[in-house]
C-alpha cells in the first residue's frame, strides 16, 4: 500500500507547517482530519479541498459538510473521495480553505511516495511539525492579523483627536482639582444664550416701556 506524504502549509504563515503521511486508499476526510488533530483546530466545520495547479488555482471541490446549494450542484464529498482518485502528479497541489465562517487558508502538496507503510504504524500519522498555529477567533486568544488590526485602529483614534501625551498629565491634574472644562464651558455658554434670548425678547417688544410696566403693577 502506497503512503503519501502531504505537507500542510499555512497560506498567511510561512513558518508553519505540518507533514502527514497518509494511505493512498485514504479520504480527504480522513486528511482533513489529520490536519486538525495535528493543529488542535476543530475539524466539525465546514471546509474543501480544491484540486490546483502549480500556481494555487483552484479547480475542482471536494468538500466537508457543504452548503446545499453546493449539494445541489453535484459537489465531490470528502467521506467518498479517495486520495488516489485525485492524484495524477508527483507534486499534486491542493488549495484547503478550513471553516468557511472564519476561514483558513492552507496549501498542501505532496511531497513524497513511499511505497510501502510501516508494519504497527497507525495512518494518518504526523511525520513532521514545524511551528505553532495561530489561535481561532472567538477561543479568547485574536488572531495574529486580527490583533494587529485592533492596535492599528487604537492608534487611529489617537491621531483622530489630536492626542499628546501630556495631555494625560493636564487632564489628571484638572480632575485633581476638581476642574471640569467641559462642564464649565457648558455653563457659560447656556448663560450667555439665556442673556440672548433676554434681550431679543424685550427689543422686540413694540411700545416696551419701564414706566409702563411700573404703572401696571399698581
């Protein structure tokens, strides 16, 4: 029995990488599987292997837990797909999209032949591991990429608003003080519209007179 060895990259990590050998009589699920036994991911989700060429474009779809339009669309399932049935090149290349939802990308490649199995050894076996895998979002760990994102639109916000570092110092002394000068400018401002409104009130007023209004409290 023929054993490949697959080597399973990260699209976005170059410096991860697993290496799995696995039965030519194998399925892609059984791959899929392996892969996530080796990163720790949960392989419950849906996902495809896309047939590629040297180049990572991908073409035909075999596919874990497909959507029903791809259903309906005739689309090859991983649990009935045998490794060897896709396997028409030393160097055969596969584009893996892990959990459509949140998805992953990898490239994984066949890198060697062997053509017999080891006697005892229990298939898929993972022959070699490099590097750690980043965390899934939502596990309370974010993504390298994601992290990176949330540290950039922090930085923005600064800038947005002009923010200094000694501004920090003034505003803590302030509030030291019992200094607020938002509500205080507030204040002065609903004062100064109230005086407004005073004086718009009575200019307007035709014949207004002190005497009058005098006369007429008596």
């Amino acid at each position: 029995m023929a054993i490949y060895r697959f080597r399973v990259s990260f699209e976005d990590y170059d410096d991860i990488e697993r290496d799995i050998d696995i039965k030519s009589n194998q399925t892609f699920e059984d791959l899929h599987r392996a892969i996530h036994q080796s990163t720790g991911y949960i392989p419950e989700l849906s996902s495809s292997f896309y047939v590629s060429n040297d180049q990572w474009i991908k073409n035909e779809e075999i596919a874990f837990m497909p959507n029903q339009r791809k259903i309906n669309n005739g689309v090859a399932l991983m649990a009935n797909s045998k490794l060897s049935s896709f396997i028409d090149d030393p160097h055969q290349k596969f584009y893996y999209i892990y959990n459509f939802d949140r998805p992953y990308d990898f490239h994984v490649e066949l890198i060697k032949i062997l053509l017999n199995d080891e006697p005892g050894k229990t298939y898929p076996s993972v022959a070699r591991s490099l590097g750690e895998v980043p965390k899934i979002a939502g596990s309370g760990v974010i993504p390298p990429a994601a992290a990176s994102v949330a540290a950039s639109d922090d930085f923005d916000f600064l800038n947005e608003i002009d923010f200094q570092p000694e501004d920090a110092d003034d505003l803590e002394r302030m509030n030291d003080m019992g200094i607020n000068s938002d509500v205080e400018t507030g204040g002065e401002e609903e004062e100064e519209e109230k005086d407004e409104f005073i004086d718009d009130e009575f200019s307007d007023s035709e014949g207004f007179d002190s005497d009058d209004l005098q006369k007429d409290d008596y």
